[in-house]
C-alpha cells in the first residue's frame, strides 16, 4: 500500500511539473530604465531605496548623468543563442517622433534555460540628441524573428 502511495504521489508531481518543463515561452518579463553616473553606477549602495533616491538625484541634475542605462529581465528556452538579439527602439522629445532611434545588440550566448537580465547602454551624446525618453519598445529577436516585445505607455 505504502508503495502504490508514492507512485500516485510522483506520478502526480510529474503531470503537475510537466507544463512548466514543456513552456518554450519566451517572454519579456520587465525593463528598467536607470541613468549612469560618471562611474556608470545606477545607485551608491546595493539597496532598492537607494538606488531609487539615487536615480530621482540623477534626474533632476542632468549634468551628473553620463547615459543611460535599459536593464531588461527575459525568459526563454530552447533558443538559438548565436543568432539572439535585442532591439530597443526610442522616442524622445527632440527626435523625430516618427522615425525611432533603433539599438540593437546580441545577446552573449550563455545558459539560456531560466530568467537572464541584459542590458543596453546609451551614452551621453546620444541621450543628449534624444531630449528626455518618451516612449520605448524592447523586442527580443531570434534572427528576423520577434519572439517577444514590451513596450512603454506612450508607445
């Protein structure tokens, strides 16, 4: 009895595990956007509320930003990883509104089976010819095709 106990126990564990185990979603989990001081640091201390006050102080003195910097947190399973990139499209208020400035990056082909962050930077002279970041979108390409986007508000 005790045997037939812990079959229907795994049995149940492997058909409850098994979606997960098959998910090949890829998927854009959250972007965040942090300007870089002139050490390319986005807070002072390893602490959520500082990194916040940090990044409000670099905002509201723009002669302390030295670029800027889209952390991007993503998933995704059985993807080819010498031909994945990320594309990061932006508007701001002194670029041209219809044509967005468009970065694009590969990512570096590590262990691809759980969340990975990456990042893009975006340096002063550029951030300076964009004015302030109006809108955004982050898609996750796996050669010419998009596998996932996450786009701002005002996109």
């Amino acid at each position: 009895m005790n045997l037939a106990k812990l079959a229907s126990l795994i049995i149940f564990w492997l058909l409850l595990c098994s979606p997960a185990i098959a998910d090949n979603n890829v998927k854009i989990i959250k972007v965040l956007k942090h300007y870089l001081d002139s050490q390319g640091r986005i807070s002072l201390a390893p602490s959520l509320f500082e990194r916040d006050a940090y990044q409000e102080y670099l905002r509201k003195n723009p002669d302390q930003q030295a670029g800027l910097r889209f952390d991007i947190n993503w998933k995704g399973k059985k993807i080819d990883p010498k031909r994945l990139y990320l594309r990061l499209e932006l508007r701001g208020s002194l670029s041209h509104q219809t044509t967005p400035l468009v970065i694009e990056k590969q990512i570096e082909p590590k262990n691809l089976w759980f969340i990975k962050w990456s990042y893009i930077k975006i340096d002063k002279v550029t951030l300076d010819k964009l004015g302030y970041i109006l809108a955004w979108r982050v898609t996750l390409l796996e050669a010419d095709q998009a596998l996932a986007s996450s786009q701002s508000f005002m996109w």
